[in-house]
C-alpha cells in the first residue's frame, strides 16, 4: 500500500434495533366461532426490516352437537411463528425518539399444537395434533415515546392442516377453516441503536 494513499474511511456500523411486543386479538375462521387470544413476540429491527419470532396463544372454543344435548368438543392452538417483514417508514423519530412510524408487511410460517377436548359422554378425552399455517399479517407501528411503541396488525392465516373431528358414531362436528382471519392490538418496548 502506498504510505502516501488515504485510508478508507470506516463504514459505519448497521443500525440494530430490538423490540419485544405483548398483545391481545381476535380469531375467526380457524376454530369454532370466534374468540380471543394473546401474543408475544421479539422483533430484530434493521433498516428496511424486521425479522419477528412470535407466539399465540388462542383458549378454547367450544362447539356441540344440537342432539345428544350437551356432548361436543373445546379447541385451542398455541403457536409460534418466524417472520419476515419488508418495513416502509412513513415518518422518522423526532430528536425525542418519538414519532416514528412503520409499515411492518410480514410473511411468514407458524407451526404449533391443536388440542380438542371431548365433553359431555363416557370416554371424553383430549386430542394433540400438528398445527401448521401460512400467515400474511400486515400491520403498523407507531411510536409515542423514545422506548414505547404501539402495534396493530390485521392478518391471513391459512392452515396447512385441516382435520376434521367427530364424536363416534354421531358427524362430523367441526373441520379447521380453510382461513382464518385475526386482529391484533398491543405496546412495544424499542431497544438496541437504530438509525432513526
């Protein structure tokens, strides 16, 4: 190298920031009915991206026979999910670190466990099976102050499974929704350096 040539300057390091979200939505479509559930989550926040690592947790939703009165089955997922998330800012963080806004648009595969619980005749047990789903979840970030943040996302989630579960002898009392659809609200908490 000659002395004489300039050292490249340093390139200054990537911007890494972190969040971790808790949440409350609303399903439809998948399980019997409609019901709530609650959501956690980590976010690796780059430039122009989140990588998310979530999970779910959606209680049982009950759904019977009309006759025999009384017999029929509960059903509840707990899930995680990995996502990849494309994210426009609409508007930067003021000097306070508040006022920024995202546009988080994730995609991204759950897997986890569906539990059906028979109710209601001799015998009733409970049924473990694999859940596995793509999701679409579009959703926005707004932060109110330097740390915190809220969250909203509306999302599309279609089963990769779809088992069908029936009392013996009686029919079939209910089969995973071709697509279920959820709404989410919840508070984030922002860490790490960010370029802002």
């Amino acid at each position: 190298m000659d002395p004489a040539e300039p050292l490249a300057p340093p390139r200054p390091p990537v911007p890494v920031g972190h969040a971790l979200r808790l949440a409350v939505g609303l399903e439809a479509g998948a399980l019997p009915g409609v019901g709530a559930g609650l959501l956690g989550g980590y976010a690796l926040r780059l430039p122009g991206l989140r990588v998310e690592l979530t999970g779910s947790w959606w209680p049982a939703r009950r759904r019977a026979y009309a006759e025999p009165a009384g017999v029929g089955a509960a059903a509840q997922i707990g899930a995680a999910a990995l996502r990849v998330c494309p994210t426009p800012r609409l508007r930067r963080a003021g000097k306070t670190g508040a006022g920024l806004v995202e546009l988080p648009l994730c995609a991204g595969v759950e897997l986890g466990a569906l539990v059906v619980r028979g109710s209601g005749f001799a015998g009733a047990r409970a049924v473990r099976t694999l859940w596995a789903a793509v999701e679409v979840q579009p959703g926005a970030v707004w932060r109110f102050s330097r740390r915190t943040a809220l969250w909203g996302s509306v999302a599309l989630v279609v089963p990769i499974t779809r088992d069908s579960f029936a009392v013996d002898p009686l029919p079939e009392l209910f089969r995973i929704g071709a697509v279920g659809f959820r709404a989410a609200v919840g508070l984030e908490v922002h860490l790490g350096r960010e370029k802002n």
